[in-house]
C-alpha cells in the first residue's frame, strides 16, 4: 500500500468516525463542543507524557480521551448552573485547560524536549495536515 | 516591600515589560468591552471562529506586500476574519443551520485554507517568512511599542463606534424584532457590531495567539454579567475585568521564568470568572446555596409549626 493511500484511507476513516457523534453535536447547538475538545485534549496528553516520558505510549491517548470527557463534563456543569449560556460555557472552558495545556509544556518540557512542543502544539493546530502526514509515515514502523 | 518598590519601578522603566503590560491592558479592555455584547447576543464562540478564521488573510497579506508589519497582518486578518464572520451570518440566514454549526464550517474551513497558504509560504522560501506562525500562537514578549499603538488606535476606534451607537447596540442585543420594527437598519447594526467584535479578535492575535483569543472575548463578559444586570455597567466592568486579568497575567508571567504571557492572562480571566461566578451578589452561586438551604430551613420549621 502507497503512503499515498494510507494517508487517504486515515482521512476516510477519520472523517466516518468524526461525522456520527458530529450529528448530535450539530442537532444540540453545541457544534463547537469539538473544537473545544480538540484543543483541551493538549493537557492530557502533557500530562500523560510526564508520567510515563514516552510520546508513543498509549497512555496518552486515553489521557488525552479522559481530558476530552473532563472537557465536556466542566462545560454541561456551567450549564446546569445557568449563570452562563452554552456558548459561553464552551469558551470558558477549553482556553483555561489549553492555558494550562501551553504552561506545562513551555515549564517543563520546553528546555528539555524541544521536539516535543513542536509535535504537541503543530499536530494539535496543524491537524489537517500533520495528522495526516505524521500518522502516514508513523504507520509502516507499528 | 523594597522589591515590590522596585518591581513597580521596572513597570515604568522597563521597555518589554512596559509594552507587554500595556498591550495586554488595552487588549483586555477592548475585548472586554465587545465580548459583553458577544455573550449577550450568544456570539461567543464568534471570537474562537473568527481568530481562525483570520489566518488565510494573515498569510495573504504576507504574500501580497512581502510586510511582516503588525497593521499589514492586522488588515489581512480583519479582512478575511470580516468576510468569515459575514459567510455565518448569511448561512445563518439564508438556510437551517444554525449559529454554532454555521460558526463550525466557517472556523474549519477558513483556518484549513489558511493553513495551506501558510505551508505554501514556507516552502516557497520566502526570506522573511519565519515568524508568521508566531500570529497563531501569539508571542506577547514580542510585542514592540509600534504593535502597542496599532492595538491602541484600532482599539479606540471601536469603543468609540460602541459609544456613539450605543442606543442602537443595546436594542440589537435585547430585542432585534423590535429593533427592526421601529425601523432601525437591523442588517447593518448587526454587520457593524460583528466587525467590531471581529477587530477586537484581531487586535488580540499578535499577543496571545489564535487559541487564547476567544477566551478574551469571553471570560470578561461571563464574569461581568454575574456582578449586574445593567448593560452600561457590565460593558464598563468587563472592561475593566479584561484590563486588570491581561495587567496581572503579564506581571505573573513576568515576575516567573518560563511562563508564557498568554496562557497566563487567560488563566487570570478563568479566575476572575470563577471568582464571580461563586461570589458574585444575587447571582453567585455560594449565596444561591446558602439561600436555597435558608428556605428549606424555614419550610421545615413552618410544617412542623403546622404539624404541632
């Protein structure tokens, strides 16, 4: 199989994947909820990283999934308390985790891992393309 | 106490410091101000969609003028974050989907195509190109005093277009219909007060990047309608609450080695909005406890009164 197609076969299945939950997204309004997700994750996977030091451990990935319920959970109890509106609620949340996300990346990982930061901050900013390119070269070595 | 002395002496005599504190005030402030009217209207993931959307404009400033100058990006991003925000609302208007979806597929589709012109740049081998990416991410240590005036004039210029329609914005927010029917050009009050908003998102960028932008407009509005239910005063606090959050994440970030100034700032907002949000007069939410439990307290002692 060519990179080329691998890299296509991960869109394919990326964007099915994406596009069931996305329906109920879109019919509560709170279509923004995966940007808000996609952005916090950044925490888990610092955090994830720092308690085993190993980017490909698969620790990480379900921080970064615990991060992503922490996420929503932080946004429907603002709901509840009805102070704020959804929207709101949204944009309070994810910048603060993101902040602390960048901080314990710049505090901790920014003078000893350099790479680091660039492969958390671009693969998470970068998504359309270095998922895609990184997942497709990653792919033959596992 | 003799180093806090001279720690306020660095404020005024410090240049870096001196500009990043001031860039982050004036930024808190303004975005503060339009934020109010973005939460009341719903809008507030507007900031998190336009400050995306304003990267394809950012680059294409870049590759038309060959400037890296803060009010070249600026007009690039004020432009392509104002024909963003007019493409959600006409969808919002001309079909079924609603705000947060339309703001979705604007947010997705602008930021991918500004990313692909981003790495067009880079790999055309323009000379000057390093440091565009720094506007996604924001470097607020990098702000020079020339970047502080652009932020400061565009700044000025939309508080003072708030103060001027004021009446006019306040009707919008509250009651568009009744707006419209008193035969106030609603369509263009609307695109008005959005390219305010989007501005405010624009002046932002350079310091605290794309990410942290929508939490600017957001949290100093959110913990400012918690302390009244006046728009003048929420307007002025949020104002103010964006100012002391963008002064005092500047001086933290400062005051410690190998914290970045922007994800500081917008900590500093999350506090603000945590403290007001638990403590906050009649809406705080400790006092709504402590009330709810008083009338429990007084239900219970009038049913056994009954009972007795």
């Amino acid at each position: 199989m060519s990179p080329q197609l691998e890299i296509q076969l991960i869109g394919v299945l990326v964007a099915a994947a994406c596009a069931l939950p996305g329906v109920f997204l879109v019919l509560r309004r709170v279509a923004l909820l995966s940007d808000a997700i996609s952005h916090s994750i950044l925490l888990g996977i610092v955090v994830g990283f720092f308690l085993v030091g190993d980017l490909t451990h698969p620790l990480l990935v379900l921080m970064a999934a615990a991060t992503g319920v922490l996420t929503v959970s932080l946004v429907e109890a603002l709901i509840h308390t009805r102070r704020v509106k959804e929207d709101a609620a949204i944009g309070l949340v994810f910048p603060a985790l993101f902040s602390m996300g960048v901080i314990l990346v710049s505090r901790y990982a920014g003078d000893v891992h350099l790479d680091i930061d660039a492969v958390l901050l671009g693969e998470l900013a970068f998504a359309p393309f270095s998922r895609a390119t990184y997942l497709g070269l990653d792919l033959p070595k596992g | 106490m003799n180093g806090f002395v001279q720690f306020l002496q660095l404020i005024f005599t410090d240049y870096t410091l001196r500009t990043v504190v001031l860039g982050a005030a004036i930024l808190g402030l303004v975005s503060g101000a339009l934020g109010s009217f973005a939460v009341l209207r719903r809008q507030s993931l507007l900031g998190d969609a336009m400050s995306h959307a304003a990267l394809p404009g950012v680059v294409l400033a870049f590759i038309l003028t060959g400037s890296k100058a803060s009010l070249t990006l600026m007009t690039g991003a004020l432009i392509a974050g104002w024909i963003g925000a007019y493409f959600a609302l006409l969808v919002v208007q001309r079909t079924r989907i609603k705000q947060d979806s339309a703001l979705g597929i604007v947010l997705a589709v602008f930021f991918g195509v500004g990313l692909v012109l981003l790495t067009w740049v880079q790999r055309q081998g323009f000379a000057n190109q390093s440091g565009l990416d720094t506007f996604l991410f924001g470097r607020a240590a990098a702000l020079i005093m020339a970047d502080v005036w652009t932020m400061a004039g565009v700044g000025g210029a939309a508080v003072l277009l708030i103060l001027i329609f004021w009446k006019e914005f306040k009707l919008l927010t509250f009651d568009p219909d009744f707006a419209a029917t008193l035969g106030f050009p609603v369509r263009f009050l609307d695109v008005l007060l959005t390219t305010l908003i989007v501005a405010a998102v624009v002046i932002g960028l350079q310091a605290v990047g794309v990410v942290l932008m929508s939490a600017m407009v957001v949290a100093p509005g959110a913990a400012a309608r918690q302390w009244t239910d006046r728009l003048e005063r929420m307007v002025v606090l949020a104002a103010l609450l964006g100012a002391l959050a963008g002064v005092s994440g500047a001086l933290v970030s400062s005051l410690t080695p190998g914290l970045p100034t922007g994800p500081t700032v917008v900590l500093s907002a999350s506090v603000l909005v945590a403290i007001s949000l638990l403590l906050a007069p009649n809406r705080g939410l400790i006092w709504g406890k402590l009330r709810e439990r008083r009338s429990r307290q007084r239900l219970q002692s009038a049913t056994t009164l009954e009972r007795a």
